[in-house]
C-alpha cells in the first residue's frame, strides 16, 4: 500500500518509488510536513508540526495563542480568517462573508484512481497501478465540503492533487478561487524555473529567484496561451540536468491558470496551481460539486533531467490514449508553408506524390479548403468545399491522395467563426460577446460561444458529417486567437468544459482518426490538450536554429513522440535563414518528423538527400518517440545544442548535435552522451566507428564542427 495512515498521530504518509510525501493532521487542518526523497520509517516525525504564531492575529479557532494558520504549513489554504497569504480557496457566502473554516471530518484510501468527470486528467488502466487518498473537510456551518484528492502511482515517482468543492448548503455560492492545490514548504531556497513565450518563440526556460513576495505566471487569454505554459518547477539554485532537488507541477488544463510560488515573512514558500481566480468566478448552486483540473507533482534529486523524463513517461503512457498511444505516428507533409491558400487539386496531389516518392506517408492538406477562404479574412464556420480550388470535393481529394498510396489529413478551426460567414450572418449570437458592446477581432475573426451547448451541438455535428464524408486519417485542429471581451466570469470555464465535451466526443466517435492540436504554433500546448490530441504542432517558427530552443523548452515536460515539428525550405519563411537540410530533417526527427514545403520542386539531390532522411529516421522513429530523452547541451547557455534518447533497454540511442554559430579559433568539442550502459559497448551505425559506453559517456566523442548551422546525428547499437 503506497498510502499509509497512522491514526494516533493523525499522519498519512504517501510513497512512490523514491519519493514520500508527509500530511498531518493537527487542530483539524491538514500540514505539508514533507515532499522529497523517500523515508521507509517516519518515526519521530510529529515533532516536526509545530506551531508558529502570526504577526498581528491568534487563529479565531484555536485556544492556543501560538497558532496563527498565517504561519502555518498547510495543505490546501482556506482565505477568509488569518491566512493572509494567496489562498487557493474563496467563496462568497449568502451572508457576504468569505469566512469558512472547512476542517478534517473523514478520510478514504483505496485502489485506483477515479477519473475527472469533464475535465483531462492522467488515468490507469488497472486499479493496481495506483492508490488514492481523499481527506474530507468540511465547515458544518457553511454546509461546505473541500475534497483534497491525492493520487500516488506505483511505478512512477508522480503524485497528483485535485480538489472539490461541494455545496450543501440551502443557498447558492460564489466561488471566486478554486486552485486546485496549494502546499506550504518550510524555506525559500529554490528557484522558480517556468517556460515563457510568445508567438513563434513558444516555451523559453526562465530561473526566477524566489522573493519575499510572490513570484508568479498566469493566462488570462482564455487558453494556457503563448506567454506561459501551466507548469512550473522548483530547484535548487544550482540545479543542473543531472543533479540537485527539484519538484515539478503541471496543469491538466488548457484555459487561464495560475501558478505561484509567494514567501511570507517567515520564508515559507507557498506555491498555488490551479484555475486563475483573476477574472473568474463560479455560481456554485445548492448540492453543486465544483471540480478542479489535476496538478501532476514529481519531486527528483536527480535534476531537471530526471523530472522531465518522469512527465514524459506519465505523459506518453498515462495521458494520452487512443491507437496512437502506441502506434507509429506517419511522416507527414503538409501543404501551408508549399502554397499557404493558393492550390488547387493537382498542385495538392503533385505534392503528395513525390512526397510519397520519398517515404511520406500522410498528406496533410491546411486552411483555404472550404467557403471563400482565399485570405485569413472570411469563412470559418462555412465547413463546405470550395469548388473552385477542389472540384471533386474532399472525397474526391482524399480519394486521389489514397490512389498514390498515402493517407489524408485536414486542417480544421472549430472553435472560431468569421464575422464575414454565412454561418455568422446566420447566428450572430453564436460568438463569444458582451451584448451590446463593440467586439474585439484577432486575426479577423471571433470565437464559438462553446459555452452553449447549442454552439457545442453544431461543432460536433460539422465535424462528425466531415470526417464521414471522406476518407480522412488525420485531423490538424487549430485556434488562432485569444479571447477579448467576455460576457461574465464563468465563460471561460465553461468554454472549457464545453470544449473538452466536443474533443471527448469526436475522438471517441472516430478513435482511428491522428489529431493535431495546433494554436497559432504552440499557443495552446499543454497537458489538458495532450489528453485527446497525442500530438501537437510546436511553432509556427519552422526555422531549425529557432526550433532548437522552442523544442528543448518544450521538452521540459512534453514528450518527444508529441512535439509536431516539420523540414520547411529555406530561406526560412519566419526568419529568413539558410540552413542545411542535414540540420533541418535532424532537427525536425527530434518530434513527430514531417515536411512543410512543396517537395515536388525539390532538385534531385535534395531528393536524394530527403529519401535517406525518411529511411533513417523510420528506422530509428521508435528509439526517440519511446526513449528516455536525455538534454546534453543546451541552447540556452552557448552555441550548439544537443540531446540524446535511449531506448528503455539502453540497446540503442540517437544523438543529435546542432552547431548554432560558429567562432573564429575554437578547438574541437567534446560531447559526452547520457543514459547509456558504461558497461557496454555500442557501434555508431552512421560512421561504423566502436566506443565502450564508459567513453562515450565519460569521455566523449570529439567533434570538429565549425560552420554555422552544421549538425550531426548517430546512432548507437549495442554490440556485445
Ligand atoms: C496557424 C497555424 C499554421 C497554419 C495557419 C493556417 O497559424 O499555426 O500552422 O495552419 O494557422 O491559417
């Protein structure tokens, strides 16, 4: 049992493989007394509850003048009393108060984990592969329940938190924060680590120092969005990817979030995650549960390295789910970059194929198929064929792209509508708005009210009737503005909830179908997303060098196997820059592995050169889409960049080397490998060079590379 309960001391102590986390219970409040390195006996732990007075008030609840729930470790906070740090909880009452004082009333254990009802969450497939606690609070005067949900998995080092909320009361509520976790630690000697962005430079890794104060990241755009992901860490300050403490967190939601780490005058940290509280709040009726997304915690001495393969590993194996869990994902094409909206039938099935002359396997076909959409100025919502660029249709389209022997794929925008539509100028009330008011455009268009059920009805019906009237393998969904105006403070939710109902929907009704979320590149690339779409289109910076940063960035947390990253031609269309097909298939194999260009006006040797790419890269497609990712030089901190993945038997590993700048009288690098056996030896299958696993990862290979943008793959095979 990986939850233990000790009734006399009222502590429970969770473990996975090599880590515990310690709750106790005292003065009906449960403490954060432990999150780090596994513990097998607790004994003497209860001394480490104490209490600590607050500066200026005693707790209303407690005779005990030394305990103030401002100084204390907690484990879900409560605003309304003392606690005068951010609180994950706040209601308004039918009084006007916010005070509440929900307190332990029972707790259950048991095998499993129960899944979120509309919400994402990581899941398992048999009840032994987890064990979950819920400890019950409850304030009988307010008739308020907070359910704290713990889920400790067996064989990874990942616990999850979750709470909800219930009103038992006889009058509504008004909730206006419902994080879905908080948790005190004693000491404030970490560093903040969180991905930041922006359009076309998604998921850069920043390392804040904690202040006394608050440090935090947030969305308030209606989506995770391109500033900042729903995940932050806290390390050592002197972290690395190997060594040092870390203790990660990661949101299973895709809409506005916070994420916090504020330290008191006691320097205690307190870190809160969950659903932004700024410009929301809930109407929480009588005998009405709110539930709020799940925070996925890992904890690791092993550095950065070792929390990103662990969210990986859940993530591939426990999020998302469907045939392409497991399945090998097609080397795709797509049309955008080759033609953006001008193509017609043939130059769509002149592409297909000589990319199927290649090895491509799916043709992809992007934005401008249907209404008038010749610009980014009109028709999303008219989901019909324009006949002028597709005159047999998207049957007769897709059936042309099967005739050459590669599936077919198509781009989609459910969520968002064009003022210039018919369907626009049939529902004008079907778009996100504040009645009355002047609406806000972002890229010409407006958004589904998807917190109508009518509105969610229509998406589900156009896309169900689409997709059956084809021969569609492959879905690119994607939403290019955030929200503007909002009609009141539970949209946002609520269009998220309605949102996950259509992808639940549609990915369960057509289970063969591959989606790819998309927002604008990267705008909306979280864990809640991963959950129905296993892959996800990175950036629309298509740039190598670029792509270095965004995808070791992004590889803080998302597996490889999800990041959708494609060969486009050069000059490079966001930045102009010329780089190497070499470096660009390299870089693009460290992701799905597609094409962006139109390859039938490739010349031979790049055809050539492209034919051996696809070869190489199917034949080694399971080692980087199931290996354990090893980061080895970081594009961050210097002029080159380079990662390693190993296959979980550490018989075979791809390496890739990218150069960024070059410099005038360097010596030769050497690059050390990670992950591998030091008691094997392996051969590199591109040069046929031998190393023992000791050298190659205590020595390492020297590398004279020294142009700009040069790069190098191997391929490691163990051979004894
Ligand atoms: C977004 C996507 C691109 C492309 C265009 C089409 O910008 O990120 O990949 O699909 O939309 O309009």
């Amino acid at each position: 049992m990986s939850i233990q309960y000790i009734a006399e001391k009222g502590i429970f102590h969770l473990q996975t493989p090599n880590t515990s986390y310690i709750i106790a219970l005292k003065h009906g409040l449960p403490m954060h007394v432990y999150y780090g390195k596994k513990i097998d006996s607790i004994e003497g732990v209860w001394q480490a509850v104490y209490n600590v007075s607050g500066v200026y008030s005693y707790d209303p609840e407690v005779d005990d003048m030394w305990f103030s729930s401002d100084g204390a470790l907690l484990e879900y906070s409560v605003a309304g009393s003392t606690d005068k740090r951010i609180c994950a909880f706040c209601a308004e009452f039918e009084d006007g108060s916010i005070y509440t004082r929900p307190v332990y009333k029972s707790h259950r254990i048991y095998n499993g984990k129960p899944k979120l009802s509309g919400l994402p969450a990581t899941y398992v497939e048999s009840d032994d592969e987890a064990t979950t606690l819920e400890i019950t609070l409850c304030d009988d005067r307010r008739e308020l329940v907070l359910i704290l949900r713990y889920t400790v998995f067996e064989v990874l080092d990942v616990i999850t938190r979750g709470t909800d909320i219930v009103n038992l009361s006889e009058n509504d509520i008004n909730i206006k924060s419902a994080m879905s976790m908080s948790m005190d630690i004693s000491g404030r000697d970490y560093d903040f680590v969180h991905l930041y962005g922006a359009w076309g430079k998604e998921r850069n890794i920043q390392k804040n120092l904690l202040i006394n104060g608050n440090v935090s990241i947030e969305s308030t755009y209606g989506a995770s969005g391109h500033y900042h992901s729903p995940f932050v860490a806290l390390a050592n300050k002197n972290v690395t990817e190997s060594q040092g403490e870390v203790m990660g967190f990661c949101l299973v939601y895709s809409g506005n979030f916070y994420a916090g780490a504020e330290v008191n005058y006691f320097d205690m940290t307190r870190v809160s995650m969950g659903i932004n509280p700024r410009g929301f709040s809930w109407r929480l009726g009588v005998g009405e549960a709110f539930v709020t997304p799940e925070v996925v915690m890992t904890y690791s001495r092993e550095g950065l390295g070792s929390m990103s393969r662990t969210y990986h590993k859940l993530f591939r194996t426990r999020l998302m789910r469907g045939k392409y869990r497991t399945e090998h994902r097609p080397v795709l094409i797509n049309n955008w970059e080759a033609t953006y909206m001008d193509f017609n039938e043939q130059k769509i099935v002149d592409i297909a194929t000589a990319a199927k002359e290649l090895g491509v396997e799916l043709m992809v076909l992007d934005d401008g198929w249907f209404g008038k959409r010749d610009n980014d100025r009109s028709s999303l919502g008219d989901w019909y064929v324009n006949k002028d660029k597709l005159p047999n249709g998207i049957k007769g389209l897709a059936q042309k792209v099967n005739d050459v022997d590669m599936k077919f794929g198509l781009w989609f925008e459910p969520e968002m509508i064009s003022p210039d539509s018919e369907l626009y100028r049939a529902h004008p009330d079907w778009c996100i708005q504040v009645e009355g008011m002047p609406k806000s455009l972002g890229r010409h268009q407006l958004i589904l009210d998807l917190s109508r059920k009518d509105v969610c009805d229509y998406v589900k019906e156009f896309l169900t009737d689409t997709l059956s009237s084809a021969n569609i393998a492959y879905i690119k969904w994607d939403m290019n503005r955030n929200f503007g105006e909002i009609a009141n403070a539970e949209q946002p939710h609520r269009y998220m909830l309605g949102l996950y109902d259509i992808c639940e929907y549609i990915t369960e009704k057509i289970p063969d179908v591959l989606f790819e979320g998309c927002a604008s590149g990267g705008g909306r690339f979280d864990a809640g997303m991963l959950y129905y779409f296993p892959q996800y289109w990175c950036s629309d910076d298509t740039d190598a060098c670029e792509r270095l940063r965004i995808q070791y960035g992004t590889s803080m947390i998302m597996p490889t196997v999800a990041v959708g990253s494609h060969v486009s031609a050069v000059p490079n269309h966001q930045c102009g820059r010329i780089t190497p097909l070499d470096t660009r298939a390299y870089v693009a194999m460290c992701g799905t592995f597609g094409y962006e260009l139109d390859i039938s006006q490739m010349s031979d040797g790049e055809k050539v050169q492209t034919k051996k790419h696809i070869a190489l890269f199917k034949d080694i497609q399971e080692i980087i889409h199931a290996g354990d990712l090893y980061r080895l030089r970081s594009p961050f901190d210097g002029e080159d960049s380079a990662v390693i993945y190993v296959a979980e038997n550490r018989q075979r590993a791809v390496a890739v080397y990218v150069k960024m700048l070059a410099h005038a009288n360097t010596i030769p690098t050497r690059l050390k490998f990670a992950g591998l056996d030091e008691t094997a030896n392996y051969v590199d299958k591109i040069t046929g060079e031998r190393y023992s696993g000791g050298v190659l990862v205590n020595i390492g290979i020297t590398l004279r590379i020294n142009n700009d943008f040069e790069s190098k793959i191997f391929v490691f095979e163990r051979i004894d």
